[in-house]
C-alpha cells in the first residue's frame, strides 16, 4: 500500500509540474504575441475610439490571462508543498527521509517566484510599450 501512496504522489507532482509548465509557456507566449499586436496598433495607427478600444481590449485580455497564470503558479506551489510534506512524513514513517533534504521546498518556492516575476515582467512590458508608442 504504501508503494501505491507514493506512486500516486510522484504522479500528482508530475501532473503539476506539467500544468505549470503549460502555465508558464502560455503566459509568456500571450505576452510576446500582445506585446507584438498592441505595439502595431499603437504605432500603426491614428489615434481614434475603435483603435482605443481594441487596443484595451487586448490588454486587458492581457491582464487576465497574466493574473490566472500568476494565480495557477501560486495554487501550484502550494499543491507542491503539500505534495512533498507528505512525501517527506511518508519517509519518515518509512526511515528513509534522510535521503530527501527538506531545503528543496525553498528552493522550489523560489523558483515559483521566479517563474512569476518573468509573467508579471513580461505583462508589464506588453502593456508599456504600447502605451509610450501611443
């Protein structure tokens, strides 16, 4: 049985890592795409209400699609955390949690925090830019 138990939570683990990735890539992606459109509205034409208004709508879209990545990193770590705490218990139940260092949990923590630094950098650019060519 506990064969099972931790096959299910390396499972979870590699399921997270997955949907954080797809998180990551798609928020970088939107971001560079947004960055690309919305400048060439900005630049390319005269300043009138439908352009204003499509550029918004753009960066708004922006905005959301920057907060629920941002938001499914955050659900993300903690899933991970968890995840690991109970690895961790597992192993020390089992007598083996000497061999898995407990700092790893920061060092994942932080680089959470690095993935979402780059998106709201990234987000932040995409909606600048266009506002100072405009």
């Amino acid at each position: 049985m506990i064969d099972r138990v931790h096959q299910h939570i390396v499972s979870e683990l590699q399921q997270g890592a997955r949907t954080d990735t797809v998180f990551v890539v798609i928020a970088v992606l939107l971001n560079l795409l947004m960055l690309g459109i919305s400048s060439g509205i900005a630049e390319g034409s005269a300043e009138n209400g439908a352009t204003t208004g499509v550029l918004g709508l753009f960066m708004a879209l922006t905005v959301v699609v920057n907060l629920v990545a941002v938001f499914g990193l955050l659900k993300g770590k903690e899933t991970r955390a968890r995840l690991i705490g109970g690895l961790l218990k597992l192993y020390a139940d089992q007598h083996v949690d000497g061999y898995y260092d407990p700092a790893l949990l920061r060092n994942y923590g932080t680089r959470y925090y690095l993935f979402i630094l780059t998106i709201v950098c990234m987000g932040i650019v995409a909606i600048a830019v266009p506002l100072l060519l405009r």
